[in-house]
C-alpha cells in the first residue's frame, strides 16, 4: 500500500461505491480525505468510517458548489494533492431517437462538466506546489460506446479525451492526470439501467463477472500515489478483458 501520510485527497462520490472503496483505502493508507458528495448524510456516515475525514455536500454540475466545497476542504484539511473524480450517473436507457434532449444534457453536465469543475478547482494550486495526482473515472463505454446510453457513452468518452489534454498540459511539473475505464461494477448505479441493460454489459465482459469495487480501488490509489512518477494523460483498463487498448 502507498503511503499517504501527510497528504490531502479529495475523492468526488466517495459516499458510496467506487469512490466509497477508494475513500476507505486511501484512509486506510494515511491520507486525510475529503468526501464531496451529493448525498451528504450518507457522505458523514462513510467518513466517520476513516481516521481522518470531513463530507461536504456537493453537486459537481454547478461549479460554485465545487468551489465552495474545495474552500471549506482546504480551510478543514489542508491544500489538496490528489483528486479521484468519481461522481457520475449512468441516466436512463434508451434510443437516441427516443433520448429526452433534457436528460442527455443533464448526464453530460454531471459526468463531463463535473469533471471539469472539479479538475479546474485544484490544479491551480497543485502547479503552484509542484505535485499533484489525478485520477478521473471514466468508462468502458466511453472506448467502445454502449447501446441505448449514448449520453453515458459519449459524457464518459469526453472524460478520457479531457483527461489526455489535461495530462499533456501538466506533463512539466510532477502532477499526474490519469483515467481509468472500469467495466461495471455491481453499485447503486445499477438501480438506474434496466435488466437488459445489465445483462447486455455482464455479456461482454471475459471475466465472466463483474467489476468489484475494491479491485478499482486498487488500481486507483496506485495512480493517486507519489509512486506514479511517470504515467500522465493514460488510460488504464479495468474492463475485465473487453477492451484490451
């Protein structure tokens, strides 16, 4: 395990799911975290799980509630080292031609903009200071595009072109962008996509299974660690053997 002592990290979503295991190692391994959450009673419980942590509500579609929530972080714990980007929705199932203009959009403000807001929160700082990790969740649908989620599909596919450019921008000071592209992972997120949907992604994984969450976790805090010197701007696969580039 990498050790975090001393650092600050920020773990978007971490009251549950992906970012909740990612929340929970990074504790484990010395960081004090900050959880940003939408839901925050659930966001409270989880961080008084960790031995050192503090929730705060926050919806990352409007980018003054990201930066009142960075504001109360760094008066709370400290500047922040590392972002893991791990809020986002799946949105309803359908056809393009059946897609509510309302719903694409709102999908895209959470998964795309969110990123953005958040990214664009911390990395003044992080360039200031030298040092930096960021680790943004994007998705195997963002590579290979699903059926019937063409907003899920193209909002996490900008999230792996956001990230390439991001890392590119930082590659000359010691800050690390990095996405990974998980397959799905058995979470609340699945309350949103419809059985045939589930099946259809459980069908196209090798494995035979589905992602489970503290293996994400596991790849995730590497990229977050002072261990990762070198790899910036990449994506790194989690998708059970579906996508192997």
């Amino acid at each position: 395990m990498a050790d975090f002592d001393g650092r600050v990290a920020v773990v978007t979503g971490g009251a549950q799911g992906i970012g909740g295991a990612v929340a929970t190692a990074l504790g484990e391994a010395g960081a004090s975290v900050a959880l940003w959450d939408l839901d925050l009673s659930l966001g409270e419980s989880h961080a008084a799980t960790l031995p050192r942590a503090a929730a705060f509500e926050v919806d990352v579609a409007d980018y003054a509630s990201v930066e009142a929530a960075h504001r109360a972080t760094v008066d709370a714990l400290g500047e922040v080292d590392v972002l893991v980007n791990s809020a986002g929705v799946a949105g309803m199932n359908a056809t393009v031609a059946d897609y509510p203009v309302d719903e694409f959009a709102r999908i895209c403000a959470i998964n795309l903009l969110g990123t953005f807001h958040t990214n664009k929160v911390v990395v003044p700082a992080m360039r200031a200071r030298g040092y930096g990790r960021i680790v943004n969740i994007a998705s195997i649908a963002g590579k290979e595009g699903n059926p019937n989620a063409s907003a899920y599909s193209a909002s996490k596919a900008g999230v792996i072109g956001f990230t390439k450019s991001l890392g590119k921008e930082l590659a000359d000071v010691d800050v690390a962008v990095n996405c990974v592209t998980p397959a799905a992972a058995r979470t609340r997120i699945f309350d949103q996509m419809s059985e045939e949907h589930i099946a259809y992604m459980l069908g196209k994984i090798p494995r035979g299974r589905f992602l489970e969450v503290d293996e994400a976790a596991a790849m995730i805090v590497w990229l977050a660690s002072p261990a990762n010197t070198f790899a910036t701007g990449a994506v790194f696969d989690l998708s059970g053997g579906r996508a192997t580039y």
